[in-house]
C-alpha cells in the first residue's frame, strides 16, 4: 500500500485554533457559546472546540496533516462531519497502522459512508488496495429513536453511487450480525464498529474479534460518551475484561482496543 505522505510542520511556533458550533448537550446554546467565545480570548492558542471537546494549548495535529485536511474537507457533508475531525483523524492514524498489516478493512455502521471514504481518501482511492467492508441496513435504522436523516428506501442506492470508482469499497446491505455470514472477511486489520446499540455492538464484537489479527485494532466510535451510549461501555468493559483486555477511552468519546 502506497500510505500519505507525512507533512513536516513548516512553522514550529505556530498553531491553529479550530472552533465550530457543533457539541451535543447543551440547555443553553446561546449562553455557552458566548462563555466559550470569552473562554478562548484567555486560552493560549491551540484551541479545539466542537464535538463536546474544548482544549487548548494542542498543537491541533489533525490540521497539520495536509492529505488528511484535503480528505476531511472534501467529504464534510454535515455540521456533525466537520466538529469531529479529531475523531475522524483518530481512525486515520489507525488506518495508517492497519495498511501495514495483513487483513481487510471493516466498518460496522456506515451510514452515509462519510469515515469509509475519508480513510479511503486519505490514502488516495488509486493508493488504497486494501478491501473495505461496510456494513449497516441504510434504508432505516434498527436502533429505536435513532434514525439519521435521510434513513430511507433509496440512501443504499445514494450510498453506492457515492462510492462509484471506490473499486476496493464492499457495502453489504442487511442488519447485523446476521449480514455477515458468508459475506465477511476472514482476516481484519482495522474494525470500525459504530452502531449506537450495546447489543448490537457486543453481537458484531462476538462475530468477528477473534478474526482481528495481532497488531490490529478495534475503534468502538461511542465508548466514553456518557448518556444513551453509556450502556455501550458498560457492556463492552465486561465483554473484554473476560478477554483480559482493556480499552483506551480517547477525549474525542472513541475507544480504542490495540488486539494482541
Ligand atoms: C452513527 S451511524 C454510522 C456513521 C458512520 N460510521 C460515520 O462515521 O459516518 C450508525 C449506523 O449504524 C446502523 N446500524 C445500527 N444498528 C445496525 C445493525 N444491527 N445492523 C446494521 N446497521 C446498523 C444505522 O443504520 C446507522 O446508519
């Protein structure tokens, strides 16, 4: 596999700050974004605010990356897409691990296919000759009160045309675990499981963990949000302490599960 090239920091003293009016949670919108307006004029720079992080004093590395800048960009299609960056620059540096082991790719949850194409084209599609596998029911959403928008009869069809030229993108159509069988790979690198449901998640982690190598990783999209998602954590801290394994909770809400 080709990989993206690295991009060497032109100017050490400098660092971006990046602020979007997109977190989650809040009773008074108005209010804290005003707050945190005033929060950052006393910060030092290397700022990050959106997706319920704010930091400061980072060096904001996921927009020192030029080919992952060009790839984020291009396939923002929402306010949600562009507060989670450092999220889908988490799944982008695992990617660039992943490419260097044996074993496809697999995403769990695609929805419009916004982080299969963004690690794709991270990488540059002609580059990326691993097979990428996603999987979700696109045309509605099985958990209860979670349907996206656009969950509808046609988002497969929109979805697949999105992907027109990815030769190496596998969407399988069907609801989980059940879709897997006989329609999943046998190795896997890098799997991406992002489907908002504890039994949902733990039923795909009992389906296709063992078939993760060493050196492989597991991105568990949800694991340290609090709220509806907790549930999520709770069950996947039990799955994996029976496995003598434990996951790194990453401030952007992602898990992170390095497999041995
Ligand atoms: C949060 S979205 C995925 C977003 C995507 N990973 C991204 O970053 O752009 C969650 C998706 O999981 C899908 N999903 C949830 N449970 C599922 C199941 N049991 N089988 C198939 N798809 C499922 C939903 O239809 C929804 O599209």
């Amino acid at each position: 596999m080709i990989l993206p090239p690295f991009t060497p920091i032109e100017h050490p003293e400098r660092v971006l700050n990046f602020m979007v009016r997109t977190v989650w949670g809040l009773t008074d919108p108005q209010r804290f974004y005003a707050l945190m307006q005033e929060a950052q004029a006393l910060c030092v720079p290397g700022t990050y605010l959106g997706d319920n992080l704010f930091t400061w004093g980072k060096s904001n590395s996921p927009f020192e990356d030029k080919r992952f800048v060009a790839a984020w960009e291009n396939n923002c299609q929402n306010d949600a897409d562009r507060a989670i960056a450092w999220r889908r620059y988490i799944l982008a540096c695992a990617a660039f691990h992943c490419a260097q082991i044996d074993g496809d790719f697999v995403e769990c949850g695609v929805y419009r296919g916004t982080s299969i194409k963004t690690i794709v084209d991270y990488f540059g599609k002609e580059n990326f000759d691993k097979t990428f596998w996603g999987y979700d029911t696109f045309d509605y959403n099985p958990v209860e009160h979670h349907a996206f928008e656009g969950q509808t009869t046609g988002l497969y069809q929109e979805i697949q045309q999105r992907f027109a030229g990815y030769d190496n993108v596998r969407l399988v159509q069907g609801l989980l675990p059940q879709s897997l069988e006989g329609n999943s790979p046998e190795r896997i690198a890098l799997l991406h499981i992002d489907l908002n449901s504890a039994e949902f998640e733990i039923a795909v982690l009992d389906a296709l963990f063992d078939r993760v190598v060493p050196g492989g990783m597991i991105i568990l999209d949800d694991y340290e949000w609090s709220g509806q998602y907790r549930l999520q954590k709770i069950a996947e801290d039990a799955w994996f302490a029976e496995r003598n394994y434990r996951t790194f909770p990453l401030p952007t809400g992602q898990g992170i599960v390095l497999k041995r």
